[in-house]
C-alpha cells in the first residue's frame, strides 16, 4: 500500500513506453504489482493493486444504465490496466493509457500521498499555470 508518497519527479518514458519507478518509490509499492488508471484531468492514477481493489469495489456497486454514471465507469475501470514493475523497477504504460494522456518521453510523477498522478509535460505545465485564483474550499484554513 502506497503511503505518504508526496514530490514531484521529471522522467522520461523508454522507447518501449515503460516507466522507471524512482528507488525511493518502489519499497511502498510492496509487491510491485500496480494499477493504472485514467484521471478525468486528463492524467493517470497509478495504484499499488492492493489500494486499487477497494476502489474498483465501489465502482463495481455504481449503477450502470445511468448515463453520467456509465460514462465515469468507462473511464476508470475501462481505462484500468494491471502491471508488475519487472527487476528494473520499470513499469509499462499501455499505448491506450499514453495515448489517453497525451504522454510522450519526458512525463511528471506526482505523489499524492495514497497514489500517483502521471501526467505529460504539457499537461503539467498547464496545472501549474491553471493554480492562479482563489483558494479551493478546503485549503483557505491551511497553516502552511
């Protein structure tokens, strides 16, 4: 299970579009057995599998006839892809995945303390452009 993961890192994908797992990632990923996902931002969600099951549980309860909820369904569990970090702690991302979010060589790791987010350069550079405004509800008490 994935816990406290917080940074940023800058890495490139292989030409075989894997993903080299930071080393001081790859111990809270226990067994090495991840879940991929798409994020409705256009990023994705890696999960350690273990994380990713009660989620998928509760995707699983959601009604499907509905179409918004169909639509967020297709998203998440129709994007899910399961992989294992081989012994270079290299992990695939599926051509539909990158394709999904844009990703070409260099990608931002994102550490969201049970999860990562995997976005473009691009997609990035526009996150940290869109943060100008107003505090969300949530954060205007925060005591940095």
């Amino acid at each position: 299970m994935l816990r406290d993961v917080q940074g940023t890192t800058a890495l490139n994908l292989d030409a075989k579009g894997r993903l080299a797992i930071p080393a001081k990632y790859r111990d809270a990923l226990e067994d090495g057995k991840v879940t991929i996902t798409a994020h409705p931002h256009g990023c994705l969600l890696i999960y350690s599998t273990s994380d990713w099951v009660p989620i998928r549980d509760q995707i699983r309860g959601i009604p499907s006839l509905d179409l918004g909820t169909a639509l967020w369904k297709r998203l998440f569990v129709g994007h899910a892809q399961d992989e294992t970090l081989d012994n270079a702690g290299r992990v695939l991302i599926a051509p539909s995945q990158r394709q999904y979010a844009e990703l070409e060589k260099q990608v931002w790791l994102v550490g969201q303390l049970t999860y990562f987010e995997l976005w473009s350069d691009a997609g990035w550079q526009r996150q940290l452009q869109s943060m100008s405004g107003a505090v969300p509800p949530g954060f205007e008490n925060l005591v940095l």
